[in-house]
C-alpha cells in the first residue's frame, strides 16, 4: 500500500532520490493532466460516442483522479511538514488506492467488451447509455475493496498509517494482488485469446451475406482491431508498470530477511512507475488512433494560437501605453 514518511534524518542519497522523485512526478503530473485532459476534450467533443468512448474517457478520469491524490500525498514528501486531518487520512490517502481499481475494471470492461462484439458481429452490444452505467457501477465498485482500508487508516506522528494486524495486513496484501492485477489479467488475457482465435479463424458470422452488410461487417472487423491494438497496448503498460508495486508488498509481507529489504527498497521506486503509467494512455492513443492524433492537433493548435494571441495583445497594449506617455510628455514640454 502507501509508505510512511521516514522518520531519520535524510542522507545524500536519499536527497536525490527524492529530487528525482519530484522531477519525475512534476514531468508527469503536467504530462498527465494535459494528456487526460485532451482525452476528455476529444470525447466530450463528439457529436456521439460509442461505447469504447466511454470506457476511454473512464480510464481517463482515474489517471486524472489518481494524479491529483498523488500531489495530495506526496505534497509532505515534497514541501516537509503537513497537517494531517481525520477526512485526509480516511479518504484521501486511501482513495488512492480506488482509481487503481477503476482503471484496471475499466481495462477488464473495454476487452469484454470487445470480445462480445467480435464474437457476436450482428447482435446489439452496449448502448451509450448503458456504458455510462457501467461506467459508474466501475467507481461504485472500486471502493468495495477499500473501505475496509478506510477504516483502519489513522493518524500517526508520522502521518497517516494503516492499524492492521500482521495477519490481517498479510491477507489484505494478497487480496490487493488478486484483485487489482491477477485475476483482471487473466480476466483480459482470456478475452483476448477469444478475440484472437477469431480473428484467426477470418470467419464472420454473417459475412454471405449481400454486399452492403458484407461491407459494414468488414468496416465494423476494422474498427475492433484498431481498438484492440490500443487496448493490447494500454493492458501491456498496465501489467510491467503496476508490477513492481504488487510485488514489494508481497516481499515485504511474505519474504525472507532480503527480500524484504528488497521489497522496501522497490516500493520506493515502483511510484515512480505509477506516475509514468498515469500519462502513457493517451499518448497511446494519439499513436495507434488517426481520429485522436488529429483532435489533439486541433487543440494543441488552439491553445497556441490562444497564447500567442494574448501575447500579440500585451505587447500592443504596452507599446500603446508607451506612445501615449510619450504623447503625453511632448504635450506638457
């Protein structure tokens, strides 16, 4: 889970560990926001969105949610002393902990998604407004498995920390390993071997079918492996930058002396990860989606233009200002 701020005075080391943590962090916090921001300009920005929309923008939302939790929690690592509160400890620090599960649901939604629709091409699949309730049911239930959490969290002299037993703590551990990485992989891993041995197959239900339909069915097997890419990408990212946090608390609960010292010393580095991964979704989609990589272009150009405009108007502003003082002072002489 979350490591306690350290009690003993910092070496050099540590110092530019933490440096380098922060610069980390600050490069992708600004990378994330815009990323995920631009994401959620993009769908928002759709006359209709399908169902894969939704799902992306849902996915978004975590990242975004788990960047601004993490300037939340890492603010007392970064600037020094904080004062803790009762809600901070029980919703904040924890919360933290709900957008991992939202993102990894919501990769385990868009892959059963999209082998539903492979396997079954001519049924009707989810509408908007149902992923829109999928979507929310995906938060509702990401904070199930928290709330025990929730409960536990206190205030410490160091900060917040989590009042378990060791046995509690060791299940606890091992319920967030199957939970948020194991199972959701094998969950995707079997969806996609679906999606793959049909696609291998190259038979389509349906496609005898007249030459409009045979053309939609052809347009719709286009589309799916387009958003299979991404979502093979997205799952790729997800399963070697999370896993190195799943497996120091494993190491830390359940190894020898080593590998404990292993283990803390990998969850020390293993956020850093975390904040990579939280910027690399859109990215992916700016490089596999045509439609994406060209509204981005579209806005990026838009706030550019915005800049250089308010630029254009300060300068024009000041050198009238200067003219007429100028004006001004020849007028008094």
């Amino acid at each position: 889970m979350n490591s306690s701020n350290l009690t003993t005075p910092p070496s050099k080391a540590q110092d530019l560990e933490s440096q380098i943590a922060m610069a980390i962090f600050a490069v992708t916090l600004v990378l994330g926001v815009v990323g995920n921001g631009l994401v959620l300009l993009v769908v928002f920005g759709k006359g209709s969105r399908t169902v894969s929309d939704i799902f992306i923008m849902n996915l978004s939302i975590s990242d975004l949610t788990f960047l601004i939790l993490s300037l939340a929690v890492n603010t007392p690592n970064f600037i020094g002393n904080l004062v803790y509160s009762v809600g901070y400890c029980k919703f904040v620090w924890p919360t933290i902990t709900v957008t991992f599960f939202a993102s990894v649901f919501t990769l385990c939604a868009m892959a059963m998604h999209r082998c539903h629709g492979i396997l079954n091409p001519l049924k009707v699949n989810l509408t908007e407004r149902q992923a829109i309730y999928w979507a929310v049911g995906i938060w509702g239930l990401s904070f199930v498995p928290v709330f025990p959490l929730m409960v536990v969290t206190e205030i410490s002299e160091e900060g917040c920390r989590e009042n378990w037993s060791l046995e509690s703590s060791k299940f606890y551990t091992v319920a967030l390993f199957l939970l948020q990485y194991m199972i959701p992989l094998c969950v995707i891993a079997g969806a996609y071997s679906q999606i793959i041995r049909r696609l291998i197959q190259r038979q389509v239900p349906g496609s005898m079918l007249d030459e409009n339909r045979h053309i939609i069915i052809r347009s719709k097997r286009k589309e799916n492996n387009q958003i299979i890419k991404i979502v093979a990408v997205i799952v790729l990212l997800f399963a070697i930058c999370m896993l190195p946090h799943e497996l120091a608390g494993l190491m830390i609960f359940f190894g020898d002396e080593t590998r404990r010292t292993q283990g803390q010393a990998l969850s020390r580095y293993s956020p850093m990860l975390q904040y990579i991964h939280s910027c690399l979704n859109p990215m992916v989609y700016g490089v596999l989606t045509r439609q994406f990589c060209k509204e981005y272009q579209r806005y990026l150009l838009m706030l550019l233009c915005c800049c250089r405009y308010k630029k254009v108007a300060t300068f024009l502003k000041k050198n009238a200002s200067k003219h007429v003082k100028q004006a001004m002072a020849q007028a008094s002489m």
